[in-house]
C-alpha cells in the first residue's frame, strides 16, 4: 500500500498572529508545517497539524481555526490565550 504525503503550508495570517504574540511574550516560536497523508487506492486520509515549538512545548495549530492544542488533541486554548499561557509557565 502506498501512503502519498502533501505537505501543508501555513496560513500566512495565522503565523503572524503568533509571531505578534511571541514577540510581546519575548519567545521565539519554531514553525514546522503539517500535511496530508492518504492512503493510495482508498478513501483514507490524516491531516497531520501545523506545529508550533514555544518554550520547548509543542503547540498543535490547523489553519483557519482559532483554538490551539497543547501537546496533543486533548487539551486546547483559544489563540488568544497564547500569550497568557506562555506568561504563566
């Protein structure tokens, strides 16, 4: 079975939202692009979040969506939360 992978850019104003956010956090965020990978010859596929490194603390980010997940899927914050939350480690 052969997996095809696409990678997912990020959305442009979403990386500068959390760019404007580190900067007044005075963190620097790591950028690391998802993707999509489907299964040939199927109907199955996996979209793989964008990732955001904070403060050695991974951030799981999809495009055109406001909330955020802290390490995995079980926990989240609004985006605009972020800069609060990073304060409070």
């Amino acid at each position: 079975m052969k997996i095809i992978k696409q990678e997912l850019q990020f959305e442009e104003s979403l990386k500068q939202r959390l760019e404007f956010m580190c900067e007044f956090a005075k963190v620097t965020p790591t950028f690391i692009n998802g993707s999509i990978r489907k299964l040939d010859k199927t109907n199955l596929t996996y979209i793989e979040p964008n990732r955001v490194i904070i403060k050695n603390i991974t951030f799981l980010v999809f495009n055109y969506s406001n909330d955020m997940y802290i390490s995995n899927l079980t926990k989240k914050i609004k985006l605009s939360e972020l800069e609060e939350y990073l304060k409070n480690i």
